[in-house]
C-alpha cells in the first residue's frame, strides 16, 4: 500500500492507496480546485462517482458536507472506508456502478472523475487497474451515462463538476447535458504532459484521429452542469 501526500488544493490529508485504485493525480487535483470554489452550505449532499481513494469525497466531508462516494471496485470502496476512518470524517461509501447505487437521492452536488481514456478494442475492461481509466474506443462509455443520469439525482439549483480529457470530445459532453436539462459550462482547462498509458497509445491514437501527429499532451477540462431552480 501507498500513502501519498497532498501537495495540491484541497484534495484531501494523505490518502492510503492500495495497487490498484486510482490514485490521485491532475486531473484529481484540478477537479478539487473546482469542487473548493463550491458554495457548499453545511450539511449539503454531495455524490463523489467514481472515488477512487476518496481525495474528493473527504475534501467535500471536511467542508461539513454530508458525502455519499460510489466505486465499481471494492478495493476502492474500503480503501475510501479507511481513509475517512483515518481522518476521523463520516463518509458514506457505497460499491456500485457508477449512478445505480444513489437512485432516488437528490444531490446538492456531484462530482465525477470517471474514466475516459480511449483504448483498443472498443470496451471498457470489468476488472483490473485499467478500469480505473480505459472507456471504450471514444472514451466516452462512462462519461455519456453519467450525461444521461446526472440530473436526476441533483435538486433544483444543484451541480455536476465533471473532470475529463479534451481527447474524447467536450463539445459531445456539453450537448448530452444540455439535452438532459442542464445549463453547462467549461469553467476549467489545463494542459498536462501525455501519462504512461496515453504514451503507450499515441499511434492508435493518431491513427483514430483524436491527436495531432506528435501531440505530447492533452487538456484537461472541467464541465460545470446545473439543473435550473
């Protein structure tokens, strides 16, 4: 097991991350700044799909949130247990498939850093670490369902914040929420050097179209989508 420092934001104290789960890296980290700026009221329901280690799920239960977070992984679901164990935070963890284990709650907020990385082979993997990141041939398997379901679990007036990569398209993701009722916008961009996995992928990736001959990095955003009062 890991334990990894915070060094960026409000991501949380130092998170035990099992091999396996998802660590934290940028795009947690810019997901947590956006989730900072949140005006969350004391005792607002905030949703973290897709937890990982729980950097943001604890971030939002340090804010005095009362935070439901969901993961597909058991690995991910006890080590978030521990971790808000550690930090001495009520978090209630669920083990589920992305939306399915909140439906019927309303949410004041929700915040997801789903995978979206787009692999060979046009399905997202049920087990090992590269379900923490591969979806599907577009990198979208994961992302469009959390489109489609979001606004049913938010109340009037609440918020998605979503983290993906530029690579699997934000205009697509922009349109799938306005269609779902949601007034969006892109609050956040930062650009990060190609990872290991998107290295490895380069050429597959060129060949698809979705970078540029010898593109070294990718933008990151950030989608904020509210559900109208």
């Amino acid at each position: 097991m890991t334990t990894l420092p915070r060094d960026t934001g409000d991501a949380g104290g130092p998170l035990v991350v099992p091999p396996g789960v998802y660590p934290p890296q940028e795009d947690t980290f810019l997901l947590a700044e956006a989730l900072d700026r949140e005006p969350l009221r004391p005792g607002a329901d905030v949703l973290d799909v897709g937890t990982g280690g729980g950097a943001l799920a604890l971030a939002a239960a340090r804010r005095g949130a009362r935070v439901t977070a969901v993961d597909t992984a058991w690995r991910a679901v006890l080590a978030t247990r521990l971790n808000a164990a550690l930090a001495q935070l009520n978090v209630e963890v669920l083990h589920g498939d992305l939306l399915t284990p909140a439906a019927g709650r309303r949410f004041d907020l929700i915040v997801t850093n789903p995978p979206y990385v787009p692999a060979p082979g046009g399905h997202s993997p049920r087990g090992g670490p590269a379900r923490a990141w591969d979806a599907g041939r577009d990198g979208r398997a994961l992302v469009d369902r959390i489109c489609a379901g979001a606004a049913a679990l938010l109340r009037p007036g609440g918020a998605l914040l979503l983290v993906h990569s530029a690579v699997c398209g934000v205009e697509s993701t922009l349109e799938r929420l306005a269609l779902a009722g949601l007034g969006t916008a892109v609050t956040d961009r930062r650009w990060i050097p190609f990872g290991p996995v998107m290295r490895s992928r380069t050429a597959w990736l060129e060949e698809q179209g979705l970078i540029a001959p010898g593109q070294e990095k990718e933008e990151l955003v950030i989608i904020r989508a509210c559900r109208p009062q």
